[in-house]
C-alpha cells in the first residue's frame, strides 16, 4: 500500500513538472514571436489597393506638397521582444505597405515601449502611400 502511495505522488510530481515545462516552453516561443502588424485605412482611401510588387521607401520625411500620392492609411509594426531601434522594423513596415499597395511609408516614427518580454521593444509606424514615380525618385529615405 505504501509503494502505491509513493508511485501516485511520483507520477503526480512528474504530471506537474511536465505541465510547467511546457507552460514556460509556450512563454519563451510567444516572446520570440515575429513583429506584429496593424494597419488603419484611410477614409477617403479606395477599399483594396492591388497589392505593390516593387520597392518600397520608408522615409522620416513628409511628402512634398506638390506630390500626387494617394493616402492609404497608418502602418503601425511592433516587436514583442528584443531592443534596439526601430529601424530593424523597417523591412516589415515595407513587406506590410507592400500588401496594401503602398509604394513608399512616409512620417515613419520610432519608438520603444514595454511589452511582456522586453522593457523597451521597438515600434514603428507612418503613412501608407501611393505615390507617382516621378515624385517618389525626389524622396530620400531607405527602399526595400
């Protein structure tokens, strides 16, 4: 009676140390999760752009006045972990603009923010735009 005692709370320790492990397992992988992606829609924008297959540019600057551009909406990227700038969040915000037909993001701001696995994860968000070729060769910024 005595071993079927001592073979329960084994089994019973084991059943709880497996349910941990697999809890912090599950906690470490969501914190090495990819950047999560937002993306607002303008009012006046069209429903669905065509997807954009070339280069897209990222840009701190505004578009110039005289640009005909087509606003699409804000793109917001945000890492769930890590530190540094946001600059590293610049191909996603690119990969993001591209879905929603945007050739170039303009007014990007960077910032950091807490999030659960990191005390200062890099965020990124600007302008979804369309803008006409002969405009877009006149502003300076990063393409990819």
């Amino acid at each position: 009676m005595l071993t079927k005692m001592t073979d329960m709370k084994n089994m019973t320790m084991t059943s709880k140390t497996t349910r941990s492990l697999l809890l912090s397992c599950a906690l470490v992988l969501a914190g090495c999760a990819a950047p999560v992606a937002t993306f607002e829609r303008d009012a006046g924008a069209a429903s669905a752009a065509a997807p954009w297959t070339g280069k897209v540019l990222v840009t701190e600057n505004a578009l110039p006045a005289a640009a005909k551009a087509t606003v699409l909406g804000k793109l917001t990227v945000s890492a769930s972990s890590g530190y540094g700038g946001g600059a590293r969040l610049y191909p996603q915000l690119a990969d993001e603009a591209r879905k929603v037909g945007a050739n170039a993001v303009v007014t990007v701001t960077g910032y950091n923010r807490p999030t659960a696995f990191s005390w200062a994860a890099p965020h990124v968000s600007g302008v979804a735009v369309r803008v006409d070729d002969g405009a877009l060769a006149q502003l300076k910024g990063e393409s990819f």
